[in-house]
C-alpha cells in the first residue's frame, strides 16, 4: 500500500454474502478487493433465505439502513423458494427497487481456458437488462379458484428510455453497436413501447448502429454467430435468460459477473445462484464474484486496479488452477490465493 493510500478515506463496501455459496465467494472477492491495496472498510450485512428463516425478513431494515451510509455493495447469491412462502420476496429484487438499480449490466467474454473451442473465441457482449420492471414487478393475482393466474407486465416508457441511454453509453465506448432485443410482434404493446423508446432515445446517439431482434431468434443467433452482437439492450427476463446463455456459451456461470446501477448506488454480484448443490464443499468458482469486485472498482473510478484484477483473473483462466466447472479439480481457496499472486506479483513491478 502506498503512502497515499494509506492517506486516503477508505471505501465503505457493503458485503451481503447470502446463502449458499455466495457465503463462500463472497469472503473470496473480499480477499482480492484487499489485496490490491485499496483502502476500505468492509460492512458485513444479511440478507436471504437465512436471514428470513432467522428474522422473518429476506431484507432486514437493519441492512437497507446500513446500506446507505456504504459506497457500494458485493452481493453472493439467494436461495429463492420456487414456492410460495408467505411474506417471502427476493432481496435482490427488492434491493433493485429501494436504490432504483434500473440497469442491469451483464458482459459475457471468451476467456483463454484450452478446453474452450476456437468457435467462442469471438464472443465479447454485454447485456444491459432492464431491471425494475417488466414481470418482476411481481403484481400476480388468482382466479377461478385458483385455476388461473394473471401475471401483469409492466413497461414504462421512462425505465426504457433511461436503460436505453446506459446501453448507448457503453455502446460507444465499445464498438458502437447495439442492438434492441423484444418480442413486439406478439407483444404489440409492451414490447413494442419498450422497442419504441430505444429508438426514440437512439436519435441522441448517431454514432451507434443500432438494429433489433426478436428474442427467439437473437438466442438461436448468439449461439451460431455471436460475433454479430456487442451490445444487447433488453427488458428484464428476456436479459435474465440470455445472459445465462451467454454465460454456457462462455464456458461457465462460474466466470460471469453483474452490476445492478442506479443514478445514486450499485450492487455487484455473480450471475449464478446459491448452487446449494455444492455449497459448503468448499469448490465453488469465485472467478465471477472476483469480477464483480472488479466492477465495483471500476465504478469507484479505481479503473487501473480494476484493469488489473481482471489481468490476474485471465492469467488464472489461462494458466489454472481450475474449479470442477471449468475441468478442474482446485478449491475456491486455491483459485483465490492463485489470484492474489497474480496481483501482489502485478503490484510488484
């Protein structure tokens, strides 16, 4: 650590391991985020199925009023009910909602493992999602007895037009295409008011080429020429799902990272779940986690370090050791201690 490091006012980052593995990686990312050198504090918070189970709340106040006084925070994962259990909603959700994380950024690249075929070699996308509207509004009633359920989506023209402009924004600093992800030709009115303010806000960007798809066929496509896409600007479950496929395409949930935005506060976290499958084996791939941490520097404006997380996590990559998802048979610890090294070696120089 420098001398101006040490000068300097630490960072205060919220870190919400949750449930499953995301207890795991979490606690890994954190290491990486120290060891750089950064200076900063680290607020640990609850939320998830734990934290319901224990307290009654998936998002206890207690954690949403820390969060507040935080800089930004790294979230793991939760094991969300398939079922319904009363009083219970998603913390992710609602965390979305409380800060207005309206953009959900999701890059998907190739990276240098020798198991992965050349036909990925291309893939550079980010996905920007929607991320306060569409069905996960959760407005869902019964009827006929419970023999129907209505499921409303919502789609405002203002939450498209101001997602649109952060997937404009990283447009040109990328290749300066994007493209406008729907359904609007049976979804007439809320995809089509979703299609229609891009294109709307589209006019303040003339640089960017800007073409569309419909979802069905933007999935069929991103497997067999995914080198057509760079930016992808989509409502909130059609972003879900296709960054999940981007991420099979990648070579594992395990490497893909997130970043929920808003006007005033972020939230980093892995695409992937809480795998309760593997969670306390102690083989769960922090690599995703680590570039969320990665992100988060980003978004502090520590862009060198961030740069240099990432450099370390491609030479892992490369190099190994790997976790079982990626052929391997290395530990979370080792993965991470493994990412250190490139990082202390990279400060070095």
């Amino acid at each position: 650590m420098t001398k101006t490091q040490q000068a300097r006012k630490p960072y205060r980052i919220a870190l919400i391991p949750g449930d499953g593995i995301g207890q795991e990686v979490v606690p890994a990312a954190a290491q990486v985020l120290m060891a750089t050198g950064i200076p900063i504090r680290f607020v640990e918070l609850e939320a998830g199925r734990e934290a319901f189970d224990k307290t009654g709340d998936a998002l206890p106040n207690s954690t949403l009023d820390a969060l507040h006084q935080c800089d930004a925070a790294l979230f793991g994962a939760v094991s969300s009910p398939s079922h319904r259990v009363p009083g219970y909603r998603s913390p992710i959700v609602a965390l979305r909602r409380h800060f207005d994380l309206y953009a959900n950024l999701r890059p998907a690249r190739t990276i240098a493992h020798p198991a992965f075929a050349s036909s990925t070699e291309s893939v550079d996308i980010l996905v920007v999602r929607e991320n306060t509207e569409g069905l996960y509004v959760g407005q869902e009633r019964v009827e006929a007895n419970g023999h129907r359920v209505i499921a409303e989506r919502v789609i405002t023209r203002r939450a498209s037009r101001r997602v649109a402009r952060v997937a404009f924004e990283q447009a040109q600093r990328r290749k300066r295409h994007l493209t406008v992800v729907h359904k609007a030709n049976v979804l007439r009115e809320s995809d089509g008011l979703f299609r229609e303010s891009v294109l709307e806000e589209s006019r303040a960007y003339p640089e960017v080429k800007v073409d569309e798809g419909l979802v069905d066929s933007v999935a069929y496509r991103l497997i067999r020429e995914p080198e057509a896409f760079d930016v992808i600007v989509t409502p909130n479950l059609y972003g879900d799902i296709l960054s999940d496929l981007l991420a099979a395409l990648v070579g594992s949930l395990g490497i893909v990272p997130s970043a929920n935005l808003g006007d005033n506060f972020a939230v980093f976290e892995p695409v992937h779940g809480s795998a309760p499958d593997i969670a306390g084996k102690g083989i769960a791939n922090p690599i995703a986690t680590i570039r969320a941490a990665a992100m988060l520097l980003d978004f502090l404006g520590e862009r060198e370090t961030a740069r240099s997380v990432n450099h370390a996590v491609d030479t892992v990559l490369h190099r190994g050791p790997w976790t079982p998802d990626l052929g391997g048979n290395a530990s979370t610890v080792e993965v991470t201690d493994a990412v250190i090294k490139q990082i202390r070696k990279s400060l070095a120089m």
